[in-house]
C-alpha cells in the first residue's frame, strides 16, 4: 500500500497520486450537488467505494454508510480508511446475484470494471490477456434497506445494471441518487440515456451533472 494525503491505496496507484494532499476533494464538486437536495442524514450507500474517500465524506454527516467494493487489493485499503460508522461489503452490485469477471487496474484503483456483461459500458482500456478476477454480486434490494437517504454509484458503466437491482429500495426509500454518467465513447450514451429513461419512469427528476455524476430526486 501507499499513502496519498490522508488515504491508503493499493500499490502501483498513479491517477489520485497526482492530487497529493488534496485527494480528499476528489469529486467534491458532484458530493456537495448531491447534498443540496438530502432531506435526511440517515444512511447512504456508496456503491463503488474505492478506497472511500466519498464514503468518509457521507460518514462526516449520515449516521450510517454502507460501502461496496469488490476489488480485494482495493478494499483492504477502504476499510484501513473508513470511521466505524460505515460498514465495508465485499460485492459487486448488479441486477441479479452470482458472479461476475471484473478487470481490476493497476494504476488507477477506481477504474475497475466488469468485463464480461453486454449491459456494461466497457471501458476502452482492453481486458483481453490482461489478469482478471471473479467477483460476488448481490442486489441491493436483497439487503431489503430502510432510511436510505442517498444513494451514489460510480461503477464504471455498471450503473444501470446496480439501478435494475435496487428499484424497490429506491422506489421505497425515495433517495437523492448520484450516477455517474461520463460518456468514455459514443457507445455509452446509450446506456446513459436508458439510465436515466429507468429512473424518469420511477418517478425522479434529473438534476445537474457538476463535475461527471448526475443527481437525480424525488420531487414531492
């Protein structure tokens, strides 16, 4: 492991060594959009943890924080770096339980992605011959979650897939939730639309993209 400003991340990290001790404002542009519209501070999920610098930010104000984060070498750096208040599951999230191929990168720890679901917005960066690792998977409705106040997923282009696993959780908890939605190709957009299409038709209304995470709420 190295240390960057106040996070342990695995070895061989590049892309967040480059913000030094500034690592912690890492997407605090797309966090504090997302806070503008929590009502309450009770739990949120971070669904692609990495090594938790949302999931400290959620734990400074939510009284509980639930992060998911599949990657084994990634992970054991997450829970080096959470408070007590956030609970580390050790999944992948997608739309039905089972086991998934991910492609864990080396030099930047939050490019992980899954490599072997047509639904997937596969990044550029090649799998093929590279070293890959199974995964679990749950559904987030199959924790059944109460009090969800926000719900952020950052998954690289496995966000829809997450969302088709947690449409009663949302449905039920009517959550803030912040997805990413940064295009790498033209053949993401796609799936950015039918993302948001999915939520649309839940209920919740589109708000703006600060840095590459859009929010979306509830609107009573």
């Amino acid at each position: 492991m190295i240390k960057i400003g106040d996070f342990f991340f695995p070895d061989g990290e590049k892309h967040f060594a480059k913000f030094g001790d500034s690592v912690f404002e890492y997407g605090s542009r797309d966090r504090q959009a997302a806070y503008r519209y929590v009502k309450q501070w009770r739990r949120a999920l971070d669904v692609g943890a990495n090594v938790g610098i949302f999931s400290c930010d959620f734990a400074s104000r939510f009284d509980h924080v639930v992060a998911f984060e599949p990657v084994p070498r990634t992970r054991d750096c997450l829970v080096l770096n959470v408070p007590p208040n956030v609970q580390v599951e050790p999944f992948a999230v997608a739309d039905q339980e089972g086991v998934l191929t991910m492609y864990p990168t080396v030099l930047n720890c939050g490019g992980s992605f899954i490599s072997n679901h047509p639904e997937v917005m596969t990044p550029e960066v090649s799998a093929k011959g590279k070293e890959q690792i199974e995964v679990q998977v749950r559904t987030i409705d199959s924790y059944g979650f109460d009090e969800v106040d926000l719900i952020k997923l950052d998954i690289q282009g496995a966000e829809y897939l997450a969302l088709l696993g947690a449409k009663e959780t949302i449905v039920r908890n009517r959550p803030v939730v912040l997805v990413e939605q940064k295009a790498v190709n033209a053949e993401h957009i796609p799936i950015i639309k039918k993302t948001s299409r999915m939520l649309r038709s839940w209920g919740m209304t589109a708000k703006e993209i600060a840095q590459s995470d859009r929010v979306f709420i509830f609107e009573d």
